[in-house]
C-alpha cells in the first residue's frame, strides 16, 4: 500500500481517498458487472456499523461530499468532511475494507441499481462572449488587449470551420440523449421558469442557415456595439483597473448597446396551484423514466428564506436517498436539491429517474413528503446545531487561489444582483435559524395539508417506448388507478383495461381483501397470465406499494383555487385538481413576471436646455 498525506492547516475540510487496483477488466466472464456491484455493496453497512445508511448518514450530518466509481482497471472510494468530524468519517469509511455485511437482502435491490446505472449509461453517449485571462498583474492587460485583438481580426478556415460546425451539431444532438432526468432540471426547467426562452432544437433548426461568409462577417462586426462588464482580481489598484476598462473600450471603439438590447431574463411567478408538465423521450431506446416534483419557497432575495431552505434541504436529501432509492430502489439517481434563479423563488426539488411510471414515482414522493414532516419534527436538536455549524463553516471557507476568487466575485456580477456580501449575509443569518423554522417553512410551502399558497410543478419524461396517459384517462381515473396500471403493464408486459383495474379495486376493499399475488390473480385475472409476477419477483414490492395506495389512499388535500381558468388555453385538470399543461408558451404567457422587462435609469434633467 502507498500512503499519500497533505496537510493544509487553513482548510475547513478534510478529505480521505482510497483506490484499489482492482476495476472492471478483473470481472469473472460469468459475473460482467461484479467490480461496480461490489463497489455498491460496500457501502451497504459493516460490522462496526450495520444500519445501511450509517456512513451516507454521517457525512449528510456534517455537511460532507462522497462517492465512489469503478474504471477499468482501479475502484475508488472518497469523501470530503468538516474537520471536527474526520474521525468518525474515517472510522465507518475504514470498515468499507475490514468487515463489510455484503447482506444476502441487499444482493437484489443493489443488482437493480447497477443493473439501472448501466442502462442509463448505455443512452448518454453563446449569446454573451465570456473571455477571461489569468496570468501575472503586469502582463494581463496586454494578454487580455492582445486576446481581443485576435477575436477581431480572426479569419476563419474552412477545415475549422467544417469541424466546429459538426461538433455543435453532434452536442444538439446528443442532448436528446442525455439522462431524462437531467433534460428536466436543465432544459425544461428554464423553458417552464425563464422568459425569454429559446430551446435547443430552434438553435438546431438555425444552425442550418449559418454559412462560412455570415460568420466571418459577424467576426468582423462583433463589437461594433457592445455592452461589457469586466472584473479585475489580483494585486491592482483601483486606478489601475478603472484605466484597463478604459484601454478595453477604447480598442473595441463599440458604440454603446441599447438598453432594450441587453434585457435581463425574467422569472415567471406561477401561481399556487399543482401542475403536470408532460414531457416524451426522444431517445426511442431509453428505458427510464423521471420525475422532478418542483416546491416553490420563499424569496432568493431574502436571506433567511435562503438559509432555512438550504438547512431544510440537507436535512431531506439524505433520507429521501435512502428512502427512495436504497429501501424501494426505484432507479439508480435519486435526489433532493434546492435551485433558484437570480430573482423570484427558491424551491426544492425532488427527482427519481427509474424504470417505473411516472405516476408512480410521484406518488412515492407525496408518500415521502407526508411521512417526512414526523421527521423532521423528531429531528435531534444537537445534530441540527452540528449542521448548522458545518455549513457555517464551510460559507466561511476562505479562497485558496485568485481563481476562486474571482469566481466567487464573478457570480453575483452575471446576475446582475452585485450582492457580494451574500456569503457574509448568509452566515449571519444562518446563526439565526433553529429547527422550528425549518419546520414552519415545510408547513408554509411544502406540506400539502398545511401550505395557504402551495405551489408546485410536477414534471415528467416518458420513456417513448411506454407513452403517457391520455387525456382521458387522466380526467378520468385517479392517478392511483393509473399507477398502479402502469406498474402491472411494465412486469406483465401486457395492456391494462381500466375499468377492470378499478372494480378490482373496488372490491378488493369492499371485501377487506388481503393485498398478496393470490387475491390480485383471483379478482384480476391478468396477473395470472404470465410467469414474469410472482411474490419473489423483484417487481413485487412495486405492485405491493401501488396496491396500497390505490386501496388505501390518504384524503386528499384541497387545491388552492387557481385565479385563471387554464382550460380557455388547452390545459385539463385531472381527478385530484392539478392542471396538466399543454402548451407551456400559453401557461406562461398567463404569468406574472418577477424582475423589471427594461432596466431602470434614473432620469437626469438636461439643465442646459433650460
């Protein structure tokens, strides 16, 4: 074994790394796939600690990162942690390698997880010009003066430019292939949230219409008026910074952008209300399906909405991880976060990429959510404090390079917030926050049963293959009935009639009926049809939570009454309420809009008119 050690006395954090020169080229011709499952495997508890999520836990509670990845021919294990809590980090890391459970009834829902990784890896195969220069204080000016220059005076090849052009139109095309999952939080989220909006297909549609001699002239006229920002970190004066800015404008010699021409995007303000935002895969052979079901919070620009959200969301993360991918192992990512824009809300988002319907998923996440909020009401007040600590002192963390720096100073610039004492705000008032705030803003926004204004959007990819429900059916049949059809039609790989599936239902609670294979094949006779369902099939547990649901379903919370009537632009409600929407340009064009649509001058009078 070769031990490596560094010490850095300033860092807040420490980390620890472990590679084995073992990976996937090692497996047994008869096991392809047994380096990565058993790189699963170990983090599914130890001797010393047998709870499965000890080690994911731990980390979670002192506000660390973790992961682990098998190449070809090594597998490595790494974590990063507050210092304070290293030791206990490094104790249950350590037991990955010494007593390892490797638990017979962790063997089927960790093959199902590699099994889902390797089918998700199987699909994956600028307006505003961003240039920055680093190098040392006396020369950056004539780097950056130089960099222009070229900019200006570039002729373009047409070998260069053959293969550029073929490179963005293979990154066009490939976004089609990108993990449903992440087409939702990524695209379809700024095409939901953001005005204006340009999806990638209209960019894929224009590229078309680009020729050699138009880029060659857009080269030429580029800065003929522009409108620039421009940071300068390092060992300047103010004067010094003030006359580069000058040097720059003077040798662009751009006439001043109209102010119209430099709008800032837009955040829509939806309504409360709960909405479903349908989308269908492209990929015709991507298997999965996702969900990301979408919370509205309070404001970014308050910062105790956004330190309480970023307490509640750690909090979440981890039990919904465990919850919903490591007990029900509905697919391989699984995750809570929280996301903003630069103005408008904050909000939480929940997602699940797997094989099982849409339907379906969502209706685990309510099942979460509901359950969530006994939780974190029994949540331990030291643990809350640690947490509190650690994300303190992670804010605080001070900048090891310029870079850094200049990154942390750069982001508050691109948004036009210029807020650059966010992190020392945020600090302030993270001290602040205890857990009964953190429970009021789950009552306030996130909890269906308490919320005044609850907001939220439910978006979903179906795999092209499956197809999503019609219209029909889902102002027809509650989304339980539904779940659980699709559920049935993924293990027996046949249709489900409806009304069939419904009375079935029906009297199975009619007649106190035990939810068990037996019952299902007696009332519904398709479930006999096939050899696939069977009580130790792995699709069982599926069936069984679907079963439950659909015969014992919560009471339904009431929808905050919606002040627009969608269905006059093409949007249905479904038996629960929610409205389904069906062409998201219309939606948003019924929005209010956070943010200004010009930026406001301060009108000066002209005195020597007068």
């Amino acid at each position: 074994m070769v031990v490596l050690c560094t010490s850095d006395p300033d860092s807040a954090n420490t980390a620890a790394s472990l590679s084995v020169n073992v990976g996937s080229m090692a497996d047994p011709k008869e096991f392809p796939g047994m380096a990565h499952f058993l790189e699963h495997m170990l983090f599914m508890g130890s001797a010393k600690y047998p709870a499965e999520n000890e080690y994911t836990q731990y980390i979670a509670n002192n506000l660390g990162e973790y992961n682990a990845y098998t190449a070809n021919t090594e597998t490595t294990f790494y974590f990063s942690i507050a210092n304070q809590a290293f030791e206990g980090a490094f104790d249950r890391f350590s037991r990955f390698f010494i007593d390892p459970l490797l638990l017979a009834n962790s063997v089927d829902r960790e093959v199902n997880a590699v099994d889902s990784e390797y089918k998700g890896n199987l699909q994956s195969d600028e307006s505003q010009l961003k240039i920055k220069v680093t190098g040392f204080n006396d020369k950056l000016v004539h780097l950056l003066t130089n960099v222009l220059h070229k900019i200006q005076t570039f002729t373009v090849e047409q070998n260069v430019y053959d293969s550029i052009i073929t490179e963005i139109k293979q990154a066009f095309e490939n976004v089609k292939f990108e993990q449903p999952v992440y087409q939702l939080v990524r695209e379809k989220n700024d095409q939901l949230n953001m005005i204006p909006f340009v999806p990638t297909s209209s960019f894929e549609q224009l590229l078309d219409q680009v020729t050699i001699d138009g880029v060659q002239k857009h080269i030429e006229t580029v800065f003929s008026a522009a409108y620039f920002k421009m940071l300068m970190v390092g060992n300047f004066e103010q004067t010094e910074a003030v006359d580069a800015a000058q040097q720059v404008s003077q040798m662009l010699n751009s006439q001043p952008l109209p102010a119209f021409s430099h709008v800032p995007s837009r955040v829509v303000n939806i309504e409360p209300g709960h909405y479903i935002y349908q989308h269908m895969g492209e990929d015709t052979n991507m298997l999965n399906n996702a969900v990301v079901a979408t919370f509205y919070c309070g404001m970014v620009t308050n910062p105790k909405d956004r330190t309480t959200m970023a307490l509640l969301s750690q909090i979440a993360k981890d039990q919904f991880f465990d919850q919903l991918r490591t007990k029900e192992q509905l697919g391989y990512i699984v995750g809570a976060s929280t996301n903003s824009f630069s103005s408008g809300k904050i909000t939480l988002n929940m997602m699940v990429q797997g094989e099982s319907n849409p339907t379906y998923l969502l209706q685990r996440i309510d099942r979460f959510v509901h359950e969530f909020r006994q939780t974190l009401a029994e949540f331990d007040t030291v643990k809350f404090d640690a947490l509190v600590e650690s994300i303190a002192g992670k804010a605080n963390e001070k900048v090891t390079s310029v870079d850094e720096e200049a990154n942390r100073m750069w982001t508050p610039i691109d948004k036009g917030t210029y807020d650059f004492a966010l992190l020392a705000d945020e600090v302030e008032s993270l001290q602040k926050v205890r857990l009964d705030d953190v429970l009021d803003m789950w009552d306030r926004y996130i909890n269906p049963e308490t919320a005044i204004a609850y907001t939220r959007v439910d978006s979903q990819m179906w795999a092209a293959k499956a197809g999503y429900p019609s219209a029909s059916d889902m102002a027809t049949w509650p989304e339980n009935i539904l779940a659980l059809a699709g559920c049935l039609e993924s293990e027996t790989h046949m249709p489900v009639n409806l009304i069939d599936l419904s009375r079935f239902v029906h009297t199975a609670v009619t007649q106190s009926s035990t939810v068990n294979l037996a019952s299902l094949a007696r009332l519904y006779p398709i479930a006999n049809s096939t050899q696939v369902l069977n009580e130790s099939a792995p699709g069982w547990p599926k069936i069984k939570n679907a079963l439950d649901m659909a015969m014992y379903p919560r009471a339904s919370h009431m929808l905050p009454d919606s002040e627009t009537n969608f269905a006059h632009i093409g949007m249905y409600q479904t038996v629960e309420g929610k409205w389904v929407i069906t062409n998201v340009d219309k939606f948003k064009a019924t929005q209010a809009l956070f943010g200004l649509a010009v930026p406001v001058i301060k009108l000066i009078p002209n005195t020597s008119a007068f």
